[in-house]
C-alpha cells in the first residue's frame, strides 16, 4: 500500500487486494501516519482494488475514521466496489463513512 497522491492537502491511499486480520493492523497504521502529518487535511481511501474486506480490515477503517475525526481532518472513501458495499451496508458503516463513486 502506498500514498499515491498528495494534493491540496488530501493523501489518496489505495490498497489492493484484500483488507483482513493478515494486513489490517498495518494498513491501520498506514493510515494513522498518513493523518498524523500536519500538512494533510484530510484521507482519500480508493477501495477500487481491494477484493474483499473482513472484521478486522473494517475496525482500521474505524479506528482511521475517529482518529480523523479528532484531528479534524475529512476521511473519506472513494470507489468502494459493490462487494465492499454489501459490507458497509450490512454492518450499517455506510451510514457512517462518507462515500464517494470517483
């Protein structure tokens, strides 16, 4: 996983292949260094090539989500495949995360 953008203060993450108990703490802390970082307002997280999503790969989205939250910086996730979607939905975090279609 890498930070594939930075502009106008937003870093884009975009994982692959799949987020889950193997990976999850350190994309967790992929995600906690990039908000940590004074000059970025906020995190684009593109789902586009991330094939499946467990318990724990969802508790790092969490646990990025509150952690920007009190920084107040936006955290955001962007093209989240119609897999990903059904386990938003079905765990009602798509009534929590902001969802983009990019």
């Amino acid at each position: 996983m890498q930070a594939l953008l930075k502009s106008q203060k937003v870093a884009v993450i975009r994982p692959h292949s799949c987020l889950n108990a193997t990976n999850a703490l350190e994309f967790e802390r992929e995600l906690s260094t990039m908000l940590a970082q004074e000059d970025i307002a906020g995190l684009l997280v593109d789902l586009a090539a991330v094939e499946s999503c467990d318990s724990s790969g969802l508790m790092a989205l969490v646990s990025a989500l509150k952690s920007a939250q009190n920084l107040g910086k936006g955290f955001q996730l962007d093209s989240v495949s119609p897999a990903i979607k059904i386990v938003l939905e079905l765990t009602q975090l798509d009534q929590v995360f902001e969802i983009s279609q990019g």
